[in-house]
C-alpha cells in the first residue's frame, strides 16, 4: 500500500476516518478483503504471496496498516521476515498499540523498511521503521494525517493534496461518506517535476508513481480501502477492487460491531 489518508478524532461522530490505496504489482496474488478463515476475527485483503496483510480491522475494533518505506539507497534488500505479518499479529493478538510498537521497535531489523499505523477505539499509534535511524512509536494526537512512502506527513504532493481533500470534507460539518473518503486518494494527474525534486525524486517512475491513483501496464492501485470507525460502535469496512486499466472490478462492504474491548 503506498497511500493513506486519516483522520483521528476529528469528528465527534466518527473517531477515525481512513482512505488507503494499494498499490503493487499486478501480477503479485491476492484475495479480495474477507474474515480469514483461520484467523476468524480479522478483516482483511491477503497477500497470497506472503499471507499477510496492507490494511486490516478485526471485531474488537483494532486497526492496522502498513506501507513501504521508498529508500533508494537502501535498495532492494532482504529481510528474514514479510511486513504482511506485522499488522496481521496486531489484529490477531491482544497487546496494546503501545506495547506491540516497543515489541517491533527492537526488532526493525528483521524487515525491510516500514511504516506502521496500529490503533483500538482509544488510541492510534504509529512507528516509523527504518534501520538507517532511530525513532520510537509515537502515539498520535488528534489530527489529519497522509502517509505514503516516506515518514508520517512527509509533504510528497500527493500526501498534501490528500490531505487538503480531507481536511475540507470535514469542515462541512458532515461526516464524510465513504465515496467522498475515496475521492481523496482518486486523482490520476502527475505531479510536475519540479515538485518531485523539492523530494529529490526524479526519472519517469517516481512521476508515474507521483499519482494518487496510480495505472500502468505491471504496476499500479489494486485495490481503494475505506473505513469509517463510529461513535456508536459500529465499523464499516469497503474495499474497491481495479484491474491494471483503472477499472473498477469489485466492491465488498462490511460493518462490524466492535462493543467489545480486546
């Protein structure tokens, strides 16, 4: 997943509000977001290459969510252990957002570069996991918040303008439904290059990547995941499915009620 938009405790109907896009390579398996049958609890799409998950909730009202860190001079190396399993243990355990994020924090080095959001109906934790430096989980203020492939509210043109977009859907007043939290993150234009190398992003991939909503032939946005968590208890959980084109081929929606602490 390469895009995330959220906010945390920004409207007194609706604590968290979140719009992800994920974005991988088309011909990397995996299934449509669904309870795992040996993991009843959790929600989910699944990688089916390494059976974890980008973004997922569970019953009991947890969240959790991952992206890749983009380091060029990191490269591609290896790691002994997938990303997937970092928020599929979350949903799949009891700790507490803090006590998992202390765990991980002193094993960074068994994956490649990550970053994490982990969260409950009480509180949103986040950590930046990167073996080039040093920094602890955080646990999030109230706020609006992107997150793509750099640091939490790295200012990459898309990160900023998903935030603007969500940032005025509140000031309505209303909640945003989830076809509005999906127009955050559905822009298809470029961004110019001068933009790009204020991040020192340059060459025709970093600006095909520069989209929100990303089509190429072999790598794009695979799939829209929205979720709005409520006051009330409820949960509602939508996954949009596209095709290497851009089209939308699947729409799955859920609701959960999530009383239950744990």
């Amino acid at each position: 997943m390469c895009l995330i938009v959220f906010a945390w405790q920004q409207h007194p109907a609706a604590p968290l509000l979140m719009a992800a896009n994920r974005d991988e390579f088309h011909e990397r398996p995996a299934s449509a977001a669904a309870y795992w049958r040996d993991s009843p609890q959790i929600l989910a799409g699944r990688d089916l290459q390494a059976g974890g998950t980008w973004l997922g909730v569970s019953r009991s009202g947890r969240v959790a969510a991952i992206t890749n860190i983009r380091d060029p001079a990191v490269g591609d190396s290896s790691a002994p252990r997938s990303r997937g399993e970092l928020t599929h243990n979350f949903l799949a355990g009891k700790e507490s957002p803090k006590d998992y994020l202390a765990k991980i924090a002193g094993r960074i080095q068994d994956y490649q570069g990550f970053n994490l959001l982990v969260g409950d109906r009480d509180s949103l934790w986040y950590l930046h996991g990167s073996s080039a430096e040093k920094v602890a989980p955080q646990a999030l203020p109230p706020g609006i918040y992107g997150l793509s492939n750099a640091a939490l509210d790295v200012p990459w043109p898309k990160v900023k303008r998903a935030r603007g977009q969500l940032q005025r859907k509140l000031q309505t007043g209303e909640t945003p439904s989830h076809d509005e939290l999906r127009d955050c993150l559905s822009d298809r234009s470029l961004a110019d290059t001068r933009a790009l190398g204020e991040h020192k992003l340059s060459g025709e991939m970093a600006r095909q990547l520069s989209a929100q909503f990303i089509v190429t032939e072999r790598y794009g946005t695979r799939c829209c995941t929205t979720l709005r968590q409520l006051a009330n208890g409820l949960l509602e959980f939508q996954e949009q499915r596209f095709n290497p084109r851009g089209e939308l081929m699947g729409n799955d929606a859920f609701e959960l009620r999530t009383l239950n602490r744990g």
